[in-house]
C-alpha cells in the first residue's frame, strides 16, 4: 500500500542514483538470544521495495559502495563514496544522490562529503534507527522522503543532507544524538534545513558555510590522510592519552574538552607540548552543544591551539585531517573552523 499522503507522480521522473553502504536501514533482527540485530542484510533493492510509491518519485540508479555497519566507517569508503557520489553528480541525467548509511557515523560521512563533493545537486544521506525487520521500521519512510528530496531541484544549493525522522538537516549542523530513539538526529546549533512528510517537503533556509561547490578541499587521492586523534577529557584527567596520541603518530588533536573545551592542567601542559612539537591542537567540547571560542579559559593565542567553534569533537577531526592536507599553520587552519 502506498504511504497514505504520498506525492503526485513526478511529471517527468527525475533520476536518483542510490548508492549503498549499509547500516541498521539494511539490517534485520536476529533470532538468536545475545544480539539486537545485524546490519547491512538486505540489498539496497529490497529497501525500495518496501518503501510502495517510491517510483512515482523518481527512477532510480542503484549502485552498491559498501556493506558495513556505519562504525566501520572510515577514509578508504569516504575516498571512493566520494568518488562515486561525483560521477553520479556529474552525470547531466542525474537529478540527485541518495546515499543509504548506518547512522552511528552518518554525521562524519555528511560532512566529509559537504567539504569535498562539488556539485549544487542534492545529495542526501539516509539510514534508520529500526532494522528492516522491526515494527513499525523507520528506514522504509526515511528513504521514500530521502528520495523525495533528492528528486527536488529546490533541495541543490544547500549542501549535503541528512534526511531522517521526517526532518531534513544540513551536514554541519547534524548530530546522533540518541543510542535508540528514532528521532535522534539534532541540530541543535542552527536548526534544520527543512521537514518532509511524506514526500512533500518544506525548507527553511540555506547553510551558513562554505561547502560542496564552494569548499577549498578535494576528494583525497590514494595517500593516507593526516591522523588525527580524538582525546576525551574528563575531571582527573592526567597527561598519558595525549602523550600516547603524540608518540602514536599523531599529526593533530581533536580535544573533547570539559565545557568550553578545557582541559585540566596536566592534560593541558602535555597538549601545549604537542602544539609545540608540530601538532595542531583543536579544543571542540564534551557537552554536545556551544560555541568553543578561543582565549577563553585557555591562552590559544600563546599555545598555538584552534577553538572547534560550532563543531562536534568528530566534525572537527573531519576538518582537521583535511586542513593539514592544505597546511599546518594554527592560523591558516583556525580560518577554516571559522569558514566551514
Ligand atoms: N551501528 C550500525 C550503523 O551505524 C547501526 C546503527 C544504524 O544504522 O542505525 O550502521
């Protein structure tokens, strides 16, 4: 049965490419006491099968990039999810990309692809919280409102999307925030992009930074990219992660901080030392929301360190690994937190 308030049939039906990585959207319940379920099951087909209506939206192209759950996500899926994602943007019979994904690391993908993806088409990045085999599943509705959105000209512009829940969300400004819930996607900074029900989609406005065609980073070639560690501060937090992060090989620091991205002073004294020894050291925050603005509690100006500004301690390694592709100068990479 089709969804009850779905859309007019597209008069001329637009062509959506589908790629496929995986995730819960594909997954299914699994029989045996001990385990939730399995990701990444079921093919990419039988997910547009259950999703009736859907081919009134668009055709769609379907191609398969991975079979993963999301937290086996990392740079060799993003260099060729992002390669794929292009040569379907820069087909002219393409109208949008939907690309289906586990949702533990849909955001960090999002944002990957909003830095180096060139194109004013849509791209949109969709999962579920419920496998395929769950009542009431919520991957049948996301894809048919991702497909929607993809299929919309009026969606091009605004960078990549996240679409779930009904909610439509701009890369930068999402976040999972929730282990189960199906409407655990927030953007919390800047609000959302818009709301699709059923098809029918009602946008808000336009992201406020640089991306996609207006983004300075490339889709990286074959060399490994800068590693950059996440350290998680904590009160009584001593100096051991990050001088491990340093003697590990680390090219730069993403700090989880303490409210506005503090840290306590051993942990402090070892990242100013890392700073010192050619690390960039970004402070992002715990909290899951605010600003880090620089100077505040900690003198970024003399320790060479970047304030995270708006992103998440994940978002920001994003930018990090790409920024030290371009440059290693404190300043130089600041401007980038600044810009994107
Ligand atoms: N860990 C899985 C993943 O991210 C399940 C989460 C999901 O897809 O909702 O792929």
């Amino acid at each position: 049965m089709a969804p009850s308030r779905a859309s007019v049939p597209h008069p001329s039906r637009p062509l959506v490419a589908v790629l496929a990585t995986g995730g819960t959207i594909a997954g299914a319940e699994m029989p045996r006491p001990g385990r939730g379920y399995q990701t990444a099951i079921f093919s990419i087909e039988s997910l547009i099968a259950a999703a009736p209506g859907i081919e009134r939206l668009a055709r769609l192209h379907v191609e398969h990039v991975a079979s993963i759950g999301s937290q086996d996500m990392g740079e060799a899926v993003w260099r060729t999810l992002s390669r794929r994602t292009q040569a379907a943007l820069d087909r002219p019979d393409v109208a949008g990309v939907v690309i289906t994904h586990g949702t533990d690391t849909m955001e960090e993908t999002a944002y990957f692809l909003n830095l180096v993806v060139k194109s004013s088409k849509p791209v949109v990045l969709v999962g579920a919280m419920r496998p395929a085999t769950a009542m009431s599943a919520d991957g049948p509705m996301n894809l048919f409102n991702a497909v929607a959105t993809a299929a919309d000209p009026e969606a091009g512009g605004r960078g990549v999307l996240v679409v779930a829940n009904d909610e439509i969300h701009f890369a930068r400004e999402v976040a999972k925030t929730n282990t189960t819930q199906v409407g655990t996607f927030k953007s919390t900074h800047r609000g959302l992009a818009g709301l699709v029900s059923s098809g029918r989609i009602h946008y808000y406005g336009a992201p406020v930074r640089r991306n996609t065609l207006g983004s300075a980073f490339l889709i990286p070639g074959k060399a490994a990219m800068p590693r950059v560690d996440i350290i998680y501060a904590y009160a009584g937090m001593g100096r051991g992660l990050i001088d491990a992060a340093v003697r590990g090989g680390a090219r730069g620091l993403v700090v989880a901080g303490v409210g506005n991205g503090n840290l306590g002073s051993a942990a402090l004294a070892a990242a100013a030392k890392a700073s010192r020894a050619g690390l960039a050291v970004v402070r992002s925050t715990r909290t899951g929301g605010g600003i880090v603005e620089r100077n505040i509690e900690v003198d970024d100006d003399r320790l060479g360190f970047i304030a995270a500004d708006e992103l998440n301690p994940q978002k920001a390694r994003i930018l990090l690994m790409l920024g030290l592709m371009q440059t290693r100068d404190p300043a130089a990479l600041q401007e980038m937190f600044y810009a994107y």
